[in-house]
C-alpha cells in the first residue's frame, strides 16, 4: 500500500472553482473519508486523486511518485463507484476479473485473485451468476471484489452504500471496517452521511464549498470542532445552538447569559479576545443536556415532541425566541408534549462560537 499527499491542489470548472488549494496528506494504510454537504467538492477531490479528473493547480503524489500527469491505470488507485458499474452480461467472477483480463494477465493468477477475493468477502457461491441475480449488497460486494483482484496502492470509494437500504448499510460499514484491517489497506471513502464517517475513519476531512474546514480523528472532531459548521455538521443528532451574549469574563472562562438570563461559565482560554456584550452561540450537545440530575445551570422549555427508540428518547423543547433544543433521555424517561421542564447544562461539555462561527479555544480537553 501506499501514502498520498495533495499540496495545494485547486479544480476549476471554467471559470468556476470547486476546490480551493487542498492540502493534505494520507498516511498508509490509514482509513481517510472526505465527508461533507453535497456540491462541497469531495467526489471532484477524489475523481482528482484516481486521474478521472484533471488537477488545475498543485500536485498529487502516490507513494511518494508525482501522478498528475499520469493516466488512471497508471496511479496504482481502484475505484468502487456508487452505481456499482458491474456489467450485465458477464458473470461475477468474470466482473471481478474484467481489469486483469484487460492487462492480459495470466490465467491461473486470474482465478487466484478471484477465488481469494471472492472469499474475503464471502461470494464464493456467487461466482458463476449475472448481476440481475443478486441483492444490491451482493452487487457492492462484487465491485469491491473487482477493486481487490488488482491489488491497487489505493481504494478509492465514491459513496458506496448509498443505494443500499438502512439496516445494510450498517452491515456493509461494519464490512468494509473488517475488510480495512484484513487487507492492511489505504483507503480513501466519499460520504455525505457523517455517520459513516465518524464510524469508518481513522482520520475524517470535513469539505464545505471546496474547502477543507476540518481534519483529524473522529473524536477530535466531535469534541473540538473549530468552526460552527464542523459542529454542526458533525453528530447525529446535531449540536443545539442558543443565541447569547457575553456577560463577563474570570481568569480561565466566560460567562454567557443566554434562554432570556440563565447565565453559565464555559472554560476558555486566559486572554481569549471578546468584548463584554458581544453576541455568541453556545452549542450543546443532546447527550450533554441532562434532565435526571440537578446542576446550577439549568434553560427551560416546554416539550413539543417526544421520540421513543426503545433504549434511548429524544425530547424536543421550544424556547425563548422561537429558538429549539433536543435532549438525549433514557429509554423510560417519563415526560410528554406540553410539559414545561428545566434541563441541565453542563458547562465543560459546551462549546462557544462567535458571531462569525468560530469556535473559542477551550483549556480543557476531552
């Protein structure tokens, strides 16, 4: 396997540019997925990586060899798209083998990459069918075989699990995790679903509108995101936001009065640049919202919907100036629409951002 490094890599599509100097590199064998909204330039930026697509400005390197001059087939990269591509005609061992029956490979090698492929990912009974004979994940499964057989430096991987039904692609995530570790592969995954990424990845890129806002693991993000965006992108279901403003400062937090007075410290860091007065958004998370245990800091609302799944309950709560929260709860917590309830907040699991959604640096770590 190998790395992949992009030093400020730019894609224009006539006059319009869709990513915007991306630099970033990839170790081997580590588990990278782009995440992001849809139009933010992820796909372009592996299309980039895979030669699918010319690079306008900057340098792709594939284990430590410039490549943006060469073509695909020479980057040591196999694709798996999301729409499978698998060719109707032909059976699935002869799907899996089409790359290296192109090459002219030898037979017996041939058979050998598709049987040990083929039993990696459990379709050795699926050899001799069409594709019109097998379930969507079995499809996957076969486009991911035809990706193995080639025994490329890099997996490329282009929202796979999108066309797959929800209880499957739970499977499939879980698969391609255990396919990572057996193969020892680098891979590199496009999603716009951040469950996927914060499940997968050793290391997610967060893009918005061709930029990388946001690199590192998946905790990482999840507990010091650096921007609003990332915070909010990032976690299912996402961050609450409550308008405030500063009231004050001590040595090591600020104080931010917010839901019409409640007022509550968040840790930040001495000298943290900010004026008395100044507009902010506080960002809680639901399951650091608590309504079993009493704290100092509590914001009240009244409950205008209630899911239950079982082990866990989702409350929402409308408050002051039309703003809205929900709340993590245990599976038998009894409340109900129309109550009003206070919730606790706890003020070293919270995250402050400014008026132009960048987050403070906080002195704590997590």
């Amino acid at each position: 396997m190998a790395d992949v490094e992009l030093k400020s890599v730019s894609k224009k599509f006539g006059n319009t540019e869709v990513l915007h100097s991306v630099d970033l590199r990839v170790e081997d064998e580590e588990f990278v997925v782009f995440v992001g909204p849809s139009g933010c330039g992820k796909t372009t930026l592996l299309r980039l990586i895979a030669g699918l697509e010319d690079v306008t400005e900057g340098q792709i390197s594939i284990d430590g060899n410039r490549v943006e001059e060469l073509r695909p087939s020479k980057r040591g990269c196999a694709m798996v798209f999301q729409s499978y591509a698998l060719y109707p005609h032909m059976t699935v061992s002869q799907n899996m083998s089409f790359g290296l029956r192109l090459a002219k490979a030898k037979k017996d090698f041939i058979q050998k990459q598709v049987t040990e492929a083929a039993d990696v990912l459990q379709i050795s009974e699926l050899l001799d069918r069409k594709p019109k004979e097998l379930s969507g994940g079995q499809r996957q499964r076969v486009a991911i075989g035809r990706a193995i057989v080639r025994q490329p430096k890099v997996f490329l991987f282009d929202e796979p699990l999108s066309n797959l039904d929800a209880k499957l692609r739970v499977q499939m995530r879980i698969e391609l995790s255990k396919l990572h570790q057996t193969l020892n592969a680098t891979m590199i995954y496009v999603t716009h679903d951040q469950v996927e990424a914060m499940t997968m990845a050793n290391k997610i890129v967060v893009l918005r509108d061709g930029y990388v806002e946001q690199i590192g693991r998946p905790l990482d993000l999840y507990n010091s995101p650096v921007n609003l965006f990332v915070a909010t992108f990032i976690g299912s279901p996402a961050m609450n936001l409550l308008n405030g403003k500063i009231s004050g400062f001590s040595d090591n937090s600020v104080e931010v009065e917010v839901n019409g007075g409640h007022k509550l410290s968040v840790a930040c860091s001495p000298g943290t640049s900010a004026a008395t007065g100044a507009p902010v958004q506080l960002g809680v998370r639901p399951e650091h919202l608590d309504m079993t245990e009493h704290r100092d800091t509590t914001i009240s609302g009244k409950v205008f919907a209630v899911e239950r799944l079982g082990g866990e309950t989702y409350v929402y709560l409308s408050m002051e100036e039309g703003m809205e929260i929900t709340v993590h709860a245990p599976g038998d917590m009894k409340v109900s629409e129309g109550d009003a309830i206070s919730v606790g907040v706890d003020p070293e699991k919270s995250h402050l951002f400014t008026e132009q959604g960048t987050a403070f640096d906080r002195i704590f770590s997590q």
